[in-house]
C-alpha cells in the first residue's frame, strides 16, 4: 500500500477533538485519557465515565450546547419546539472531503421526555466549525420566531404532521 493510499484510508478513522483546545485524537489514543467520573454517584467505569484532554476539558461533560425553545402555534394549539446545537466531539464524517463537528436539530416539545406525539420535525443539520453552527442555529432560531414554517401531513403515518421550516 502506497503512503497516498494509507493517507487516504486513514481520512476515514473515526477523531474525537477537545471542545477546548481543538487537539485531535485517533480512537485509540482517545481510550488513553484520564478517566473521570460523569457525576458522583457513577459506579460503572466502562459505561458512566468521561475522558479528560490535556488541557482539562472533560469529554461529555463540557462540550458545547445550544439550546433555544419557541412556542408556536399550531391547529391543535401551542407546542414548544427546541433548536438545539451541538459540539459532536466525535467526528460526524467527511461531507465534500469536510470533517463535520456540530450539529443543530429540532425537536417538536423538547427531548424525549417533552415529545410531542403528534408532530415530527426531521430537520439534521451539519457543519465543519462552530461558527457555522452558530450562525444557522440562530437563522433557524429566528425563522420560527418570524413565522416561516408550515405543518403538514407526514407522508409515513396518517396521524402525524411535519413542521417544515422555510427558507423562503
């Protein structure tokens, strides 16, 4: 195998970085971090702990979070949507030869404890840095606020609806 082809192959290993510093490790020197407790009462090291970076970030805990929440109304009265941003840690692949490292999605009542049944919004956004995950969180933050968005029939199940934010 050509030095090209091993870089090529290695394009694709899976990365974590620190939401801190921006160091970058391969899984394997990943597994290698301190390990630290999630929160006190965590008895389980293989499945409740967090690794630490060098530079003290610690993985799971202290990534970076957006969360904004809007009512809107619908025919069937006000329902809370959350726009919610994340730093991945894990790298998420890579879009156009592009590592992708944030993410926005929205949930129609908040997260799984808040779900609204009845309506589904599959809308998944991706992005390289954090600025641009900023600035479209933001963009779709304030497309709901202004009213551009619309409910529909979701095409795979007859009691359901899709909120569809427009761009328009």
């Amino acid at each position: 195998m050509t030095n090209d082809q091993k870089l090529e192959k290695m394009r694709y290993l899976p990365k974590w970085k620190c939401g801190n510093c921006g160091k970058e490790y391969t899984l394997e020197n990943f597994l290698r971090l301190t390990i630290v407790k999630m929160v006190e009462s965590d008895t389980d090291q293989q499945n409740e702990h967090g690794f630490v970076c060098d530079c003290g970030y610690r993985f799971f805990l202290d990534t970076l979070r957006i969360h904004d929440t809007i009512d809107i109304k619908t025919d069937r009265g006000y329902v809370t949507i959350l726009v919610s941003t994340a730093f991945l840690e894990l790298n998420h692949g890579n879009r156009d030869g592009k590592d992708v490292w944030f993410e926005t999605m929205v949930f129609a009542g908040g997260f799984e404890d808040e779900e609204v049944e009845w309506l589904k919004c599959d809308l998944v956004h991706r992005y390289e840095t954090k600025k641009e995950a900023i600035k479209d969180h933001d963009k779709i933050f304030n497309l709901l606020k202004m009213g551009k968005f619309k409910i529909e029939d979701y095409p795979y199940d007859e009691h359901k609806k899709v909120l569809i934010i427009c761009d328009e």
